[in-house]
C-alpha cells in the first residue's frame, strides 16, 4: 500500500486525485473563491481515500490469519462504493469482510453500525479475493453477510454514511492490501460537489465550520432516486437499491446511512439548509412530487414518509411539513407554474388539516406519529405552531397563484389559531415557557420544539414574553447542549435544537443563539466519537445515541439548522418572513465583528457583507449588491433606539433624530429602509453626524 494512504495527512491532500471542475454545482453558478473555502468539507473528487489507519498510524497492511483486521479513518463522513485492491503475493482462495461505522464509538471487526431498520443484524460483507485482483462493492456479488436479494444485487451494498471501514481476513491465509478508495455517489447531480452557489464566512472560524458542517451534512442526504433503503428490512445486512423518488433524478432523503427516505418533517429544516448553501431546489421540488404521488385520492393526506416507507394517515404533523415545504418551494424558485400544477392536491391536503380544527381555532391532533417527542395527540404545542405556519404560508402560496378567496380563509384562520393560543391557558408566567397542552399530563411539559417554534414562526408578538421563553430556554442548557425534555429527561435533539436557534433570533437575543450553535453543533464537530464534518441525528448528555445505540445517524439534515438562521439571521439575508415575495437584508450581529456572504435567488445573487464597530462601538457599515426587486427591506442596528446616530445611504443621510428619507423607519433597534434601487449600496452608522 502506498505510504501517502497511511498517512494522516489532511484530507483535501488524500482527495485531490483529480483537479476539481469549474462548472457549477445544481443550484447555478459558482461562488467566488475566499477564505471561506477552508472550511468546505465536499471532496474534490468523487473518487476519496483514507487520511489515516486504526488503532495506529502505519497499522500493517497485510493481515496474517483469520480475525486480523485493519481500520481506515477517511477523516470526516463519505459514502458509496468500495474498492480494495490486493498485491499478487495475497494467498489465493481467501475471504475478506468489510464493516462500516460513522462514528469511532461503533468500529467493529464483527458489525458494521445499524442501518437496516429491523434486525440491524449487519456482520462483515465477505468477499472472494483473486491474488493481484480488485474487489469491487459496486461490482461483486458478496459471499456472505447479506440477504440472498441483496448478494445477488451489489449495488444493493452501497454504504450511504460512513468515516471508519474495517477490513478483516476471514480465512486462514494472508491478505496484502495495495489500496483503499471509496466511489462517492452522494449528490450525483453535481458536477463539482465543492462549487456551492452560496457561501458564508464571519469572524468565528466555529460558525464558519458549523455552516459549511450543515451544507455537508444536506450533500450527503442527496441520493440518486434508485439508491434508497428496502422497506422492509432484510433480516441479514442491508439493501440500499429501492426506489425512493419518481421525479427527476434526485430526491433529498432523511440521512447518509439511513433511512435514505424522504421524510417531510425532516425537510422542514434540510430545504433551509440546501437552499442558502448548494441552491438545489430541483431535488427539493421532485422530494415534494414523490410525496404527492402518494396522497391519499379519497382524504386527502400526505404521507409520513416515502417509498419505500410508504406509512400514509398516521402523522397531522408531518402531513403539515409537506404543506410548508410546497409554500415554501415555490417561494424560495419562483416555480408559481409548478405551484399552479400542484395546487388542486395542495388545497386537497390543507383541507384535510382545516378539517381538524376545533371550535377553538386549534387544531386538535388525531394522526399522532412525529418526529419522535412524546404527547403527540391533542391540541399540543408543537402541532399548532406547525399548523399556524402552514396556514400561513399557504395563505402564501394561494395569492401567488391567484386564489383570493382561500388566502384570505387560511390567513383568518391563522389569526383565529394564534389567537386561541394566546389565551387558552397554555402560557406559564412562572416558568417563563408554555405548556405543551393547557391541562391532563402535557401541562407538565414545556416543550423545546413548542416553544421555540413559537418564536420562530411568529406566534409571540409580546417582545418581553419573546426574550422570556429565550431566557427559559437557554437556562436548560447542558454543557452539550439544549435539553428536549419532549424526548426524554437527558435528550438532545438539534431537530428541535436547530429550531431554537432561530427561535433566539427570532426573539432578538442574538448573542443567545450562536452561543447554543457554538455549545450543540460545536460538540458534535469536536467530540472525539464523531465525523468531524456532519450532524447527528440526536444523543443524550452524556454523548451517547439517543436513537438505538449504532442505529443513530451521524449525518442527518434535519440537524442542521444552524446554516440557515447564519445566512437568514447572522449574515441577514433571508426571504419574506410572510412567504412572500423579495428577500430582507438585516444583520444580527450577536457580537461578532464582521461577515459576509452570498445567496442566489430567484430574483438573482444577493451579495452581503458587514463590519460592527469599525468607527467605534455602536458603528456599523452595510454593504449590499442585488438586482432590481431582489431586495424589499434593509436594516441596520442602531444603539439607544437611534438617538445620537445617523444612518446613510451611499453617502447621503436617510435617517437621523430630527429627520428621515421617505419609506425609512426606526423600529426594534433598527432602521429600515424599502424602496432600495438594484446595484451597489453602502449603509453606515455613525454617532452624531460622523459618516
């Protein structure tokens, strides 16, 4: 073997076997090259090998007798197919075993780490070695360690999530590994998995890993339509070649290892991240189609989950992130004439939801599958906020394509479900949070997902209430992160995590949030255990699964919430809050120095890039590039509710104590600006009069 695979050389080095193209990824054209491109985490070729061996650097790589074995690290999250190559001097008629593990935790000579979703009986795929041969997964059919239906299909063994592979000998002789490569074929759709539309970079190299950390973590949840797992689960092994989309080529699936489904729930927080970071709204839309071909013709209802899950009626929630999901689709493309085409099924399915509304305005919950919290049935918390933001967007979604009369309908019974929130008993002054129901076992329940999406989808217009259930919050925080009493007494979830982050923000409390991402996501990027580049599906305080022991996922989308609220919050760039048209450009700083970044929209590149305190504490200076139309709303922080300060416009004062241009406002701790003109645009804040 060469020595350049044993070593512990950085990663891009091992990967860099071929030179990375220069046509776009999915979502258009690529982002400018900068600092920021240390922190992509996307292999430069689709061909990757390993940075390192295990249990120690230079670990022999020939394997005497059976039960020897060697581990190789590829330093951060891969998947695919696997290819070994052997020296002549391997002794013939030999077997050798492969297993996988994302995380170190799971590493194994005798188990790869669960994916089946069954058994999870998953031993070493064994394989006949030819002297002076390769063996391919894609390729061979294995000789044992998989199902009869899986042996007989080898792109069945794709290994979608993986860091650590283990290669054993399985017979008596001896094994002369020459090399280790991995085909990656997640997100087969991009020419260069490393050309993202959009980029972010900010003064804290943390944020910066977490955001491109997120963007890796959604990459690898992008699977070829065909390249799904088997439902049900084989007894033995695993089968990674069912259809999983009907549309288009890709769809955007749950996680890299498992289930590789496409689960509507888990889109409520993976399209955030795919759009402000690789821009590939085309698997969003055929993810969205896949799930309408399988709507229920009579009721109305969205699946649960995919094909091959295919678990249809049984979940009001996710039934609900199918709805946000096509709002917010065709809000964030521009696609009204898809939105149009889907439309007669979409007024299907939030019918199906207004059905369920009580007398009170809430919706009452009868289909109680979720994302795993507990208290799922009834008037919960979390339901409703789900239901108010689908109602919302909607409302949305109608007015784009010309439905007046169903806007209007939705957004009243919007209002009528906020209003019946807010004085239904289901608020606690004393702890500062509300209660999952008002009465029976969920008023003991202060839920994470509740209450953060609260904040989040603008159920909360009481400022001092706001900045109280984000106090609350955060003084639940372990030191790995924010506790989901929903889930259990020493769950974390960054499912529901990554909703509280933009709840923070939501709440003004901006310092609050990035602390939460610094503390959650920055022990997942640190712990010793992990991938060193994705995001794990949920674990207890103490680190370890919250998801059956190895069967958890350590790279899935829906914990990736964090990307979006940095472009949408931190950097300040983010589409309507209403779902309708335009982007607002408004920093949250948090205490950070400065930032900058790109979005690509449907109205075009929105370009932003800010520096706080430059010309003394309290300054702050704006720069902003965008089309015509691309941009409705601009704001900047100003200190002292604007008094002393002056804010200008290229130049020119628009805001001041005794004056302010026209369509120019001074509103929590911001002055805002409409009507800004397409190009260039330089916004500053000075203390009286100096700009």
């Amino acid at each position: 073997m060469t020595s350049a695979l044993l070593s512990t050389v950085g990663l891009d080095a091992a990967q860099a076997v071929a030179a990375p193209s220069t046509r776009p990824g999915p979502g258009g054209r690529k982002a400018p090259a900068g600092p920021w491109d240390r922190f992509n985490l996307s292999p430069r070729s689709r061909t990757v090998r390993p940075v390192a061996t295990h249990p120690r650097p230079g670990a022999p790589t020939v394997l005497h007798g059976q039960g020897s074995s060697v581990t190789f690290d590829f330093g951060q999250e891969t998947g695919g197919f696997v290819t070994l190559a052997f020296a002549a001097s391997t002794d013939p008629d030999q077997v050798v075993g492969i297993t996988y593990s994302e995380l170190s935790t799971y590493v194994s000579t005798t188990s790869s780490d669960g994916s089946n979703g069954g058994s999870n009986n998953e031993p070493p795929v064994r394989y006949a070695v030819t002297p002076g041969g390769t063996i391919s997964t894609r390729r061979d059919h294995p000789v044992a360690g998989a199902s009869d239906a899986a042996a007989a299909d080898p792109l069945s063994q794709l290994r979608g999530g993986f860091r650590y592979l283990t290669v054993v000998n399985e017979s008596g002789g001896t094994l002369a590994l020459t090399d280790v490569s991995v085909s990656v074929t997640f997100a087969p759709n991009a020419a260069d998995l490393r050309a993202y539309p959009n980029y972010f970079h900010c003064s804290d190299d943390l944020l910066n890993r977490v955001w491109y950390a997120g963007a890796y973590t959604v990459q690898t949840n992008i699977v070829a339509r065909d390249q799904g797992r088997v439902w049900g689960p084989p007894d033995l092994g695993w089968n990674n070649s069912a259809p999983v989309g009907e549309s288009g080529d890709t769809v955007l699936v749950d996680g890299a290892k498992r289930d590789r489904t496409v689960w509507p729930g888990d889109l409520g927080i993976s399209v955030l991240t795919d759009y402000v970071s690789l821009g590939d709204l085309d698997t969003v839309r055929n993810s969205l189609r896949t799930l309408y071909n399988h709507q229920d013709s009579s009721s109305g209802a969205l699946p649960y989950a995919g094909p091959a899950v295919d678990f249809i009626g049984n979940s009001d929630a996710y039934h609900l992130w199918t709805l946000i999901g096509t709002a917010g689709y065709v809000q964030l493309s521009g696609d009204v004439g898809w939105g149009r085409s889907i439309y007669p099924a979409f007024v299907k399915a939030v019918r199906f939801s207004t059905a369920k509304l009580d007398s009170d305005g809430l919706l009452n919950v009868t289909a109680a599958a979720d994302w795993a919290r507990t208290d799922a049935d009834g008037k919960n918390l979390e339901a409703n906020a789900i239901m108010y933001r689908a109602l919302t967007t909607a409302a949305a979604l109608a007015r784009a394509v010309g439905d007046a009369t169903s806007a209007a309908d939705w957004s009243d019974r919007a209002a009528a479900l906020k209003a019946a929130l807010a004085n239904g008993g289901y608020w606690d002054e004393t702890a500062g949070l509300y209660r999952d129901k008002p009465s029976g076992a969920g008023a003991s329940l202060y839920p994470q997902d509740g209450n953060s999406l609260a904040l989040w989808f603008g159920l909360v217009d009481d400022p001092a209430r706001a900045a109280a259930i984000s106090a609350a919050l955060a003084a639940r925080w372990t030191p790995v992160g924010a506790l989901t009493p929903e889930k259990g007494d020493a769950s974390v979830h960054p499912f529901p995590g990554g909703m509280e982050v933009h709840g923070h923000f939501a709440a003004g409390r901006d310092a609050t949030a990035l602390e939460l991402i610094r503390r959650e996501w920055g022990y997942m990027l640190t712990a010793p255990q992990g991938t060193a580049s994705t995001f794990w599906e949920g674990y207890r305080t103490d680190g370890t699964s919250d998801y059956g022991g190895s069967y958890m996922s350590a790279a899935h989308g829906w914990s990736t919430g964090p990307t979006s609220a940095l472009t949408y919050r931190l950097l300040g760039i983010a589409p309507a809050e209403d779902g309708g048209a335009g982007h607002t450009v408004v920093p949250h700083p948090g205490g950070l120095t400065s930032a900058e970044g790109r979005l690509s929209t449907a109205d075009g590149v929105i370009d932003a890039s800010w520096v706080a305190g430059r010309e003394g504490h309290g300054s702050f200076d704006l720069t902003l590039a965008a089309p015509r139309g691309a941009v409705t709303e601009v704001g900047v922080p100003v200190p002292d509710g604007g008094r002393g300060w002056v804010v200008t416009l290229d130049g020119r004062t628009v805001w001041d104590t005794t004056s302010r241009a026209s369509g120019t406002r001074c509103t929590d701790g911001y002055v805002r600006l409409r009507g800004l003109a397409g190009g260039t645009h330089r916004l500053a804040v000075r203390r009286g009069g100096r700009h």
